[in-house]
C-alpha cells in the first residue's frame, strides 16, 4: 500500500491527526476566514463530535487552533454554524461584536433510543474564537419531539430585523426566529414532498441570498444534504431556488425538481461563508470530501478525510432555468508553479492530447469541442478514468473509479461507474483539480461539478494522460499547470 503521507492533500484542508467531517461555523472576521469542524481527535474513524477549529487568509494555507467546542454533561457537539452578532444583539458581548456559535447537543443515548436525543446549543466568544462560552441556558431550543432535529444554520435577517434559524426535523427543514439570538419561535417548514429524500433525514441546511449574474434580482438558495441516495449513490448535496421572507422558504420550482449542488460521490454537509465584506461579495462554499457508505474506510490511519477545494457560487439564468455554477476561488491561481500550454489543435482518434507526470498538485484548463460522435478519455491518476463522449448530439461524462484494498466494506461501496448527462453537444469548458487523493472537476462554465477522491496504489508520482478514444476533437486555450502552496 502507498504510503500513507502520499496521500495527505498539498492544497486541501486535513486535520492535523484524527478524524474530520463536516465542515461547521464558517465565518469571516477581522481578516481571518474561520473553519470549525465535525473532529474526534482520538481516533481516525467517527467518535464523539468535537469541533475543531482552524483559520486562513487566504484559503489555502491554514493554522490549527485548539479544538473550540468538546463534550459536556449534556452531550456531544453535533454540526451547527457560526456568525458574527454585529452591535451586540444578543447581550452577551457588553455592546461590541462577537461571534456566535449554534451547535446541534447530542446526548447520550437511552437503551430505547434509534439517535442520539437532540437539541440545539449556544456558545460565544470575545475573542475571534480563540475562546468560547457555553450558554448557561442551553439548550436555546429544546427537541419538539422528533427524532431528527439537528445542524442549525444562523444568520441575520436585516429586512425581517430577526435572526434565522434553518434546522432539519428529518425529512424537511424547519425555521425558527429570534430577535434575541437566545429566545426562538417556531415560524415554518420546508421539504415534504421537495425534491430528492432517502430512508434517512436530511442534514446539513444552508440559506442564503444570492445575485442572478447579469440581473439586479436575487433569489435564496436552500442547501441540504441526502445520506445514502444521492445522484452517483451515497451521499450528496443538493439545492433548492426560491424565495425568503423572513418566515417561509417557497421553491421556484416544482416539487419533483431536484437540483444537484455536484455530481460526484464526494461533495457533502455543504456549507457557506458567512459575513465576507460586501466589498468582496462572494458567496463561497466548502464540503466534505468524502461519503458516508466508505468514510470511515479510505486506506489512511493517523489521520482520515479533507474539505473541498473552496468554490466561488454564481447564480445563472439557462435554458433550463435559474442554476448555481462553480469556480475554484481565485486564490487558487496564486498556487499556480509552472504552466504548460498546449497548442490549438483538432485530434483525431488515438492522439494524446497530453502525457505528464504530477506529484503534489496539479490543475488543467482548457476548452473542448468534440465532433459528432467522438470520445476523448482522462486518466488523472491510477485507478481513475473521466470519459468526455458526444454520442447523438448528446454530451455525457463518465466517471469510473476503481480500488482492490482488502478491506470488504472499501471494495464493495468506494469503486463506482455512473455518468452525467450534460445536455447537448457544444463547445465545452474543463477545469480538472488534482490534488494527491482527489480529483475535482468543473465543467461547462461550472455548470457541472463533479468531485471524487482517488487512492491510487502507486506513487508518489502520477502520470496524466488524455486522449481522443473515437472521432475527433478540438481543444483550445489549454493549459496545464503544477501546483505548490503560494507563500504567504
């Protein structure tokens, strides 16, 4: 087996030793991009939640802070998110700004019990985080009786002069509100009937207001995670358009629309940035790269799991209606240590578009026509394959993955083969992110994201290679570039 440093991401966040999932509490301030997360430092597989806590400035390069929340006599510290009370709404920072931490209380199980018993906390600090303060009065909202009743997503709502509290009651969303931060109602909910469900609740909630690209309108995006059966199987993120005034969230769409936030078996508990200067005006988001079925059984021990490569969301009017796209954020480019650039070309069947070797991280561009029915083929590391097919008139990709570890439960949920559709054949647009366990594709303007991660056997250098399998295909403004941590 490949040794297990050689996995351990250049540019991705990983916790320094334990394990990590979902990504909580992301907040900005003072300068600083704030990171808590789902962490058991005692071992590499799921234990009782802490969160753990990190900060950037820049994305990319993150210092470890001690762990922020822990276990207390009323429970476990399920996910939940962080904001800043801008003016001391709560009374609890003695007229300043402070920030504010929401987190699900999971208490110990009963011998009756299917869950942990739920309920949803406080905690705060003065300090940017370095320190916090378990409310006295917790739980903020006791469990109504369900048996799913967790992840809250907090924010101020300025035209309702109300805070917002967007927390899963299993198979939908309920919104409560405050004007204290401390004292919630119960307002409304969401998700009976809407879009994509499994056997188990959603997770993971996020709301926010967005401009539509090229509009003076907005729309609110509602983000929810689906456990077990989500588009490539797993777990995965998907999203709601619509609108929000304050009380009730109402879908642009019709009930049976579902709309996938990435379409690989990687992306979930997706969450978003709060409080980034509207000077800046990114809505920017981060995910778990992993999937429940295989999480705690990916072939790393001292330390297990990574977040996603950041990504910038744009909301854009298509054919189809108003949908999300994706980027990398721009911070990436500063990583950027050498670039290659391939010339415009048209290739026909067996031509190598590219052969190359990577280490540590690396990034291809480029833009691609394929003429009808013609197929070109990625192979971004060993045990990987993306296949890009215009069959018909039909674009499609074809992700296939594959694994021989030993361990039973690794080789029967991690290897897949499943395909998007990408709606009809034109001029293309790739951006393919590799990093040392995982492989990050945005197509089409970032229409379509599809995020993977990969555990190949052999290493620790890779080779990349693309090419045209059938037909032809025309590739321009390529490049490829290596990849090394921008100084900071």
């Amino acid at each position: 087996m490949l040794a297990e440093k050689h996995y351990r991401p250049l540019l991705h966040f990983t916790p320094a030793f334990g394990w990590l999932n979902d990504p909580n509490g992301l907040v900005y301030k003072d300068g600083e991009y704030h990171l808590f997360y789902q962490y058991y430092p005692c071992d590499s597989v799921w234990g009782p939640m802490h969160w753990g806590h990190a900060v950037s400035t820049d994305l990319l390069s993150w210092t470890h802070l001690p762990i922020a929340l822990a276990p207390d006599t009323l429970g476990m510290c399920f996910s939940g998110t962080a904001t800043v009370d801008y003016g001391d709404k709560s009374g609890l920072f003695n007229g300043k700004d402070g920030l504010l931490a929401y987190y699900t209380i999971a208490a110990e199980k009963r011998p009756d019990d299917v869950d942990f018993p739920q309920s949803q906390g406080l905690a705060y600090s003065h300090d940017n985080g370095r320190h916090w303060t378990k409310y006295s009065g917790n739980p903020v909202i006791a469990n109504p009786g369900l048996q799913d009743f967790r992840d809250p997503k907090v924010f101020w709502h300025s035209p309702s002069q109300h805070w917002i509290m967007v927390v899963t009651t299993g198979q939908q969303v309920s919104i409560y509100r405050s004007t204290d931060a401390k004292n919630w109602q119960f307002s409304s909910s969401f998700g009976d009937g809407h879009g994509a469900h499994d056997e188990r609740a959603w997770e993971c909630p996020d709301l926010f207001e967005i401009k539509i690209e090229g509009s003076t309108e907005s729309r609110w995006i509602l983000i929810v995670g689906v456990q077990r059966e989500a588009y490539a199987g797993g777990s995965g993120t998907q999203y709601f358009v619509g609108q929000f005034d304050g009380e009730r969230f109402i879908d642009d769409h019709t009930p049976e629309t579902v709309l996938w936030l990435d379409h690989g078996r990687d992306f979930y508990a997706t969450q978003t940035w709060a409080d980034i200067p509207q000077s800046d005006g990114r809505r920017i988001a981060l995910a778990w790269m992993s999937c429940w079925p295989y999480a705690n059984h990916t072939p790393t021990q001292s330390w297990r799991s990574a977040m996603s490569m950041p990504q910038e969301l744009t909301l854009k009017p298509t054919n189809e209606g108003l949908r999300l796209h994706h980027a990398f954020i721009r911070e990436l480019d500063a990583a950027h240590a050498t670039t290659q650039s391939l010339a415009d070309k048209t290739y026909t069947a067996s031509a190598s578009l590219l052969k190359t070797e990577w280490e540590a991280a690396a990034r291809l561009t480029l833009n691609v026509t394929l003429d009808d029915n013609s197929s070109v083929s990625l192979t971004p590391l060993q045990g990987t394959q993306l296949i890009l097919t215009n069959q018909n008139g039909a674009l499609t990709l074809r992700c296939q993955r594959f694994s021989a570890r030993g361990d039973e439960t690794y080789e029967q949920q991690f290897p897949h083969d499943y395909t998007v559709e990408l709606g009809a054949n034109r001029k293309i647009s790739l951006d393919l992110l590799l990093d040392r366990s995982s492989v990050e594709l945005l197509l089409d303007d970032g229409r379509y994201a599809v995020t993977n991660l990969a555990f190949p056997e052999q290493g620790p250098s890779h080779l990349f290679s693309a090419e045209v399998t059938s037909g032809a295909v025309t590739v321009n403004n390529a490049h490829w570039h290596t990849l090394a941590l921008p100084q900071t």
